[in-house]
C-alpha cells in the first residue's frame, strides 16, 4: 500500500498515582488509562526515495526533528534498515500540552501506520519495547483501550473498559508543561493517594457511578495551586450535572463524566458560554483505542 490513514486517539487519567521519585529523575507512576474518541489523524505516503518528512496543520508544531512523529519515523527507520521513504502529513485536533499525550499518540500511530506500510510484521508488545524510547507513554497509546500503567508507565495490564458514557473535555487557554509539573510534586511526602485498587475493581463492576466516585489524581496537587482554573472547571462541570470531574495527566484539561448526551452538550454551551475554555469536546471512552 503506498497511502494509509491511521487514527491517534487521545487518552484520559481516570486515576494518577506517584508512587516515587528514581535517582534518574524519572517518577514510579500508577496510572488508569483510558482512551477517548477524540483523535489526530495520520496520512502516510510511501516514496521510492530515502527520507522522512513530516508536514502539521499547526504552525506552532513543526515536522521537524523535535516532533515525535519524525522522532518515531527515524527510530523505526533506522532499526530495521528501512530504505524507501515516508511522508506523514498530521490533521492536529487533540489540543496540545494539555495532559491528553497528544505527541504520544501520534508517535504511536506511527507505529502502526509504518509496521503495516513497510510489513514490518511487529507485534505489539516488540513495537511497545522500542517505542518506550520516544516517551513513556508510547506503549499504552500503542496499545489503547483501557489499561494500568505502571513503572515509568511503559508496564502494562489490560483493563475492564470504562462503562458506556459521555465525556465532555475542556481544555482552557493556558499551556502546562509536564516537566513543571513532577518537578514541583513532593513525591515523597504526599498526603494524597487515590486509591488505585480501588479503580481497578469498580472497573469490573461496570458502574458508572462507581467509576466516577473513585477518579483522583495526584498531579492536580500542583497543578490546581498554580492554575485555579482548572478546580473551577471541575467545580462548573459538577454543578451542570456531571457525576464527577477530574484533571488529565499534568493537566490543564479536565473530563466530566456524565450519563447523558443531551447533559453533556448543555454543559458544553454552559461551559463556552462563561468563558472558561476555548476547545470544549463531547466524546465518549474507547475501548480499543487503536
Ligand atoms: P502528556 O499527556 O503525555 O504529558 P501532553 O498532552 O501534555 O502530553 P503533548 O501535546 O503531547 O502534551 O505535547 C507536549 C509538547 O511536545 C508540545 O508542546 C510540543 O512541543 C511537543 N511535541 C512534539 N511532537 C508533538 C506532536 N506530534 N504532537 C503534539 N506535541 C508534540
């Protein structure tokens, strides 16, 4: 095939646990992942000449060497002596530095699109163990769906998938950096845990309700003292019928869960209407989100 299309879907925290600090700097997380219907898209074009160019509807996201599509093309190229070319055009919606693994999404996608394009004949999990060098959050996107995600985040274990709902995502106007993030969370004297486990077995339940009561995550310690936007959101959301809200990864997005559709679009009007965010999406869980 020398055209394909893949689809990234962007992920959501329905729990985010630090567990610890390493001595390389990295963080002992214990994440619930969750993929949603909210997605980039990938074009790949396959070229009898070397070479890998990215192009991005986004003047302010290069194709250049920084970005994770390129970075995961060059690493895919490199380790199995592709010889002919790849040109990858992105068509960007999930909203960027917003706690949603955007860029990881897309690295993963790449995956996927050059394994079939070039018939590499990877299985997942040998695509999951390069592509943790790209970030730590690659393997999960790769796999999608619903999973904990342990270790640096790279170690995996399939999930009962979130119950059927509407999820409205709500990003508002400021860009939050990850790295400020971990490194101003005291790791090691937090007085927060959400409670982990507890996710994990109301998962199989398969109660909404349920689901919604155990969300945490540790992050907003930091993140909400630095943007009191976000508790705002959270708190709108609840009042316009959500059975819950919480912040994505290092945020700024925050996710309400709700039971209905028709709620869910009339909080998303509320929501734009007081101005509190700018990109606003209904959408609902994936659970094969690949
Ligand atoms: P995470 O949830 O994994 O912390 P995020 O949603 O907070 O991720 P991203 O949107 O993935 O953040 O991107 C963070 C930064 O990575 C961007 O500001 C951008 O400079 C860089 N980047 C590189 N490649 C990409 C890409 N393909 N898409 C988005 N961002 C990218």
């Amino acid at each position: 095939m020398d055209k394909i299309t893949r689809k990234a879907y962007a992920k959501i925290n329905l729990g985010l646990d630090v567990l610890r600090r390493r001595e390389d700097g990295y963080h002992e997380v214990r994440m619930i992942m969750q993929s949603v219907g909210l997605y980039d898209t990938l074009t790949f074009t396959r070229h009898e000449e070397a070479g890998i160019a990215v192009v991005t509807d986004k003047e302010e996201l290069p194709g250049d060497e920084s970005n994770l599509i390129y970075k995961a093309a060059k690493l895919l190229t490199d380790t199995y002596g592709i010889r002919q070319g790849v040109h990858i055009a992105l068509e960007k919606r999930i909203p960027m530095a917003a706690g949603m693994a955007g860029g990881s999404t897309d690295a993963a996608a790449v995956f996927h699109g050059m394994n079939e394009m070039f018939s590499l004949g990877l299985s997942i999990e040998e695509m999951c163990v390069l592509a943790v060098r790209i970030g730590a959050d690659v393997p999960y996107c790769i796999k999608g769906g619903t999973a904990l995600a342990e270790g640096i985040g790279e170690i995996l274990s399939d999930l009962p998938g979130m119950p059927d709902c509407f999820l409205l995502i709500a990003k508002p106007d400021i860009d939050v950096s990850t790295k400020f993030v971990y490194e101003n969370l005291h790791a090691d004297c937090l007085e927060y845990h959400p409670d982990i486990d507890g996710m994990i077995r109301v998962l199989s339940s398969k109660e909404l309700g349920s689901v919604a009561a155990k969300l945490g995550n540790v992050l907003e310690t930091v993140t909400v003292k630095k943007y009191p936007q976000v508790e705002e959101i959270k708190d709108f959301m609840k009042a316009q019928g959500a059975l819950n809200a919480l912040m994505s990864g290092s945020g700024p997005t925050v996710f309400g869960i709700y039971d209905s559709k028709e709620r869910a679009h009339e909080a998303q009007g509320a929501l734009e209407r007081a101005g509190l965010a700018k990109q606003v999406f209904v959408t609902v869980p994936v659970n094969t989100g690949r």
